[in-house]
C-alpha cells in the first residue's frame, strides 16, 4: 500500500532558512516534515478517532539539491505492520532527479493519552521555573 503527494517548494522550507550561509533549495529538515506527512498521511484513513502516528525513526538518504520553487513527488509505502508499529519506505523526487530515499518507523497511539503527558511535561516545566525564579 502506498500514497503520492505532491509539494511545491516554498521560501520558508529553504536551507538558508535554517542558516544564512545555506543555499536557496530544499532544506532536509523541510524534507523529513515532508516524508513524515506523506506516511501520516497513508496512515489517517486506518486510524480512529482516538488515534494518531508518531515517528520514532526516520533514516534519510539526501541525494540532490531541488531548488525553492521546484515540486517535489513524495511517496510512502507501508514495507510491514508489527503490533501498532509500521514500517515505511520514501522516495521524494523533483522535476528531474531522485533527490531523497529512506526509511520511516512510526507508532499508532492513543492521542489522549499522548497530550496528558506532553501536558504533565509542561506543568512540571512551569513548576520549575517557579521554583527557580
């Protein structure tokens, strides 16, 4: 199983974004969002309401420079299914060349229960900063 989507580059996912002395093309950080979306994406359809997919390893090959304002073609195949983890492949491509491949493992999970800990998480951050104020 499989899904496609395509991205136009914008000015926000370039590498001088992220550093000044970085070209006008594709950065990999913008990459791996893409690559994590496309397999979030395949994912949506088989969850319920209740649940979401996290990455918890990603593993990208970046090939080839696409400049901002290229489109990229992002596609993710489910490799095999473990229990609530899945396995994907991503290959991203532009207008000419393999720029990206890789490999992206993600977790089915309760949402709720993800957001009480991120929630848990931050109330203790405030707590201590309370304290050391």
């Amino acid at each position: 199983m499989f899904i496609e989507k395509k991205v136009e580059t914008k000015p926000e996912m370039a590498a001088s974004r992220f550093h000044r002395n970085s070209p006008q093309v594709l950065s990999s950080p913008s990459l791996v969002t893409l690559m994590q979306t496309t397999c979030a994406d395949l994912m949506a359809p088989f969850l319920d309401s209740s649940e979401m997919v996290v990455s918890v390893r990603i593993e990208m090959n970046h090939f080839a420079s696409a400049p901002i304002g290229s489109t990229i073609l992002v596609r993710a195949e489910i490799l095999r299914i473990e229990g609530d983890k899945v396995y994907f492949r991503i290959d991203a491509h532009d207008e000419f060349e393999r720029v990206a491949a890789g490999f992206n493992d993600m977790y089915i999970i309760n949402e709720e229960r993800f957001e009480r800990g991120v929630k848990k998480k931050l109330d203790s951050l405030a707590a201590m900063r309370v304290r050391s104020a």
